[in-house]
C-alpha cells in the first residue's frame, strides 16, 4: 500500500504537468499566430503554426483522457479494497476458517494493487512520450525549417528578453542584420535549389563564426540576424567584420560549380530609453547604408548616424564585390591583411575580462589568461618596415586563434603584444595551450624574399586570484613576461 501511494502522486504530478504543458503550448501556438507579414514565406509558416496548433491541441486532449482514464481506475480500486476491507471486519477473530478469508482477502488486494501498478505505468510511458512530441514541436517552432537555426519567433523572444536586462540591469546589447547581397538575381542565375544551399551554408558560417552565448537567426528570407548579449558596440563591430569576411571567403559547391556570395552587414548597440524596435530600424537603416555604399561592407549606427565600420588602422574595409573583374585579388588581400586589427583593443578586452572574474568569483570558475610577446618585435620593424611587421603580427594572430576554443577571447594591446582569455582552464591548462602556441611558431618560417625569419614568443600565464579584477590580472601576465619568464604565476 506505501508503494501505491508513492506511486499515484507521481503519477498524477506527470499528468498535471504534462496536461498543463500541451494547453500552454496550444495557447502560445494561437496567441503568437498572425504576427508577420502576409509574404508566401509567412503564408507558409502559418499553415505550419497551425497544424502545429492541431498537434498541441490533440496531445492535449489525449492527455485529458488519461487523466480521466487513470481517476476513475483509482476511484474503482479504493472501492475494491473499501470492499474487501469490509468483509475482512466481518470475519470473527478465532472463526472456523478465519484465516483462509484474511489470506484471500490480502490476495484480492495484492492483485487490485499490482492491476493498478500497470495501468500507472502504462499511463507514466504515454505522459513520457506526449512530453517528448511536445518538446520535440516547442524546438520545431523556434527552428527555421531550411538553415536550422532560430527562426523569427526565436529572434523576438531573444531580443525582448535582452532588451528587459538592459532595462533592469544595463546590461549591454548588440544588434547585427545583414542581407546576402543580390540575392534575387542568384536564385534567378542558378535557380532556388542553388539559393537555398546558399541560405543553409550561410547558416553554418554564420554559427560557427561568433560566440556560443550569441544568437544566430534567420530573419526572414535572405535576412539574417545575431543577437549579442553582453556586447558592447566595439565588439559587435568587430564581429560584423568577421563574419562578412567568412560569407565572403565561402566556396560553395554546388552542382559541379563554385558559387561565392557576400554580406550587407548592418550594426548598433541600444540605448538609453530605446525598444527592440528601434533597436532594430538602427540596424536595418546600416544595412541600406551598406548596400549603398557598395554592398559588401559593415555600417554601424550611433544613434545619430550610419558610419562604415573601421579598423584600428582607421582605413574603411574593404567594399568591392569579390567577383567583380579585377577586383578579386585586392579583396582577397584586403580581408586577410589585418587580422590582427580586428582582435578586441584593450579597453573592449579588459570590460570583457572584468565580467568574466566575476562570474569565477561568484561560481568558482577557472579563469586564467596568457599574455604573448613577440620577440624582438621593434628590431624587426626597423629592419624590415612596417609591412612585414603587420604581416608578422597577422601570422602570430592567426596561430594563436586557431589555437584557442570558440569560448577564448584574444585581443590586441600594442605592436608586439597579445593577450588571451581561457575561461573554464586552470593555469596548467592555459600554459599547455602556450606551449602549443610557442611551438606552432618556432616550427612555422616567414618567407622574406630570399630569407626566412623564425619568430618566438614569450608567454605569461596567469590564473585569476580572490582580489583581482582585470587590471591587475592584466599586469601580473604583463610582468612576467617582462622578468623573461613563461612558468605560470601561482
């Protein structure tokens, strides 16, 4: 009897949860329906929302009816052991045959219980695959069908939530949309078999190129859009940049031929009073600034006006349409001539570190960064020019990147200096990480005309300690490069 009464309570929890999870998602189904545009696309994702709609609303029905199904074989078991307890008050203590009528009724009651143990199973297993079909259709909704990242629904809610911590706790937001550019006259060109592959592949980029707590959607059509918490407009630039440079490298492969496309990119931080929609006109209005300018290029806007994304070296990037005639080679030396450019500066790295030694302080996280000196680096300047020595400092920045996870954080300091944030690595971790670094280097020659120059580095690692913050983190890795050692600080 314990065991049955552990049991239906359980049961019965499932079925209330699993009831009331299958009405809100019916609800949410129906309350969010008729929100877009009357395109094809949205016509298409409204017979969708409803048949989902109808999936939600049967799920709940037959969740209603196990409940029912489940009330009343309870109600009839109680009846059966209230019967039995009954006939068991009736039998005299001592009576001729006393105890065959006491094991016979324990018989009745084991069998009603066992009886009733498999019907709460039974019920438990259906409860478990409803929740499952409705969980499976709650991802399906946020989910666009083709590139299978968020879809606009996913977008909205992502941005709304966002924008109420900014509100409630300023914390900082970014915005990117960007249009795959002449888009129309490709699906025309090589037909929308070819133009869906793009949107998928552009997709991919696009969530492999920024950071996991970021947000990649499918705005809507060839419209994309990423959703940046915690990102300041600095950052968000350089995210713009980076991932035009990845859609603009893309080599799709597509029925035995190579298909290339580009990025119309749009950028903006929000402000002080500002909703999500205006959030999202400041960043559609760079877009169009974008496209102005030439297409294939980032605009960011401060609230006042659409200004072209630029690098440290204050040169604009680069606008010309990689296919163009002529232009492909400049484009291509363009966009990989100044990596190290594009890294965080020290303003945006430390304001990026500060968040991260609190997170470790308030949940013990590991948290350790490297500071990379290029050795020699002023000496290689004078004797090779400023030329080389950006080259150099792309080499070093390349290496190291592709050394780090999605999660690390690399930026710029001055010329010769860099510094890497390894959140989740101890010390040790982040030093293996520096040696990997040190040898890729020292085993990679720079070809200078008729010479090759080797570079190396000098490393300081560091993890974060009870009273740092980002400044003295920062100077600790500093120091120890500059006493010549790369043993790890504590």
């Amino acid at each position: 009897m314990n065991y049955l009464l552990v049991d239906m309570p359980r049961a019965f929890g499932g079925l209330v949860v699993g009831f009331l999870s299958a009405l809100w998602y019916a609800r949410y189904k129906s309350d969010h329906s008729g929100h877009e545009q009357q395109t094809a696309e949205d016509s298409k994702q409204k017979e969708q929302e409803v048949q989902d709609a109808e999936h939600a609303n049967m799920a709940a029905l037959q969740l209603r009816d196990l409940a029912q199904d489940v009330a009343t074989d309870v109600g009839a078991h109680n009846t059966l052991v209230g019967d039995i307890s009954s006939e068991l008050g009736t039998i005299a203590e001592g009576a001729s045959g006393s105890g065959a009528a006491v094991a016979e009724a324990v018989a009745k009651i084991l069998a009603a219980n066992d009886k009733l143990q498999d019907r709460l199973l039974d019920a438990e297993q259906k409860i478990q695959t409803q929740a499952d079909e409705i969980r499976t259709q709650q991802s399906e909704a946020r989910t666009d069908s083709l590139t299978k990242i968020a879809n606009r629904r996913a977008f909205d809610d992502a941005l709304e939530q966002n924008v109420a911590c900014f509100v409630a706790d300023r914390k900082p937001i970014s915005l990117l949309i960007f249009d795959v550019d002449h888009f129309k006259k490709f699906n025309d060109t090589h037909g929308h078999q070819a133009g869906d592959e793009v949107l998928w592949q552009v997709a991919r980029t696009l969530t492999k190129t920024v950071k996991s707590s970021d947000v990649p959607c499918r705005y809507g059509g060839e419209e994309f859009a990423l959703v940046m918490p915690n990102t300041k407009i600095d950052s968000a630039r350089i995210t713009s940049e980076r991932v035009r440079k990845a859609i603009e490298s893309m080599e799709i492969q597509f029925e035995g031929k190579t298909l290339r496309v580009t990025a119309s990119i749009g950028v903006a931080e929000i402000g002080l009073g500002e909703d999500a929609v205006r959030l999202i006109r400041r960043s559609d209005d760079s877009v169009y600034a974008a496209k102005e300018a030439g297409r294939n290029c980032s605009y960011w806007n401060d609230d006042q006006q659409c200004l072209p994304v630029i690098g440290a070296s204050g040169e604009k990037p680069a606008v010309e349409h990689p296919n163009t005639p002529g232009k492909q080679a400049l484009a291509q030396k363009t966009s990989s001539s100044s990596i190290s450019e594009e890294l965080p500066s020290r303003t945006v790295f430390s304001d990026e570190l500060t968040r991260r030694i609190a997170e470790s302080h308030r949940f013990g996280v590991s948290l350790s960064i490297m500071h990379i000196h290029v050795s020699d680096y002023e000496n290689l300047v004078k004797q090779y020019g400023d030329a080389v020595g950006q080259l150099l400092l792309d080499s070093v920045a390349q290496f190291v990147r592709s050394t780090l996870r999605d999660m690390d954080l690399l930026g710029r300091f001055q010329d010769g200096d860099f510094v890497a944030m390894l959140p989740g690595s101890s010390v040790k971790e982040a030093s293996l990480v520096g040696r990997r670094v040190q040898e890729a280097i020292s085993d990679c020659a720079i070809q200078l005309g008729d010479k090759q120059l080797r570079l190396e580095l000098q490393l300081g690692v560091t993890d974060v300690y009870p009273t740092d913050d980002s400044e003295s983190m920062i100077a600790r890795a500093i120091q120890m490069v500059e006493s010549s050692t790369i043993q790890p600080v504590g």
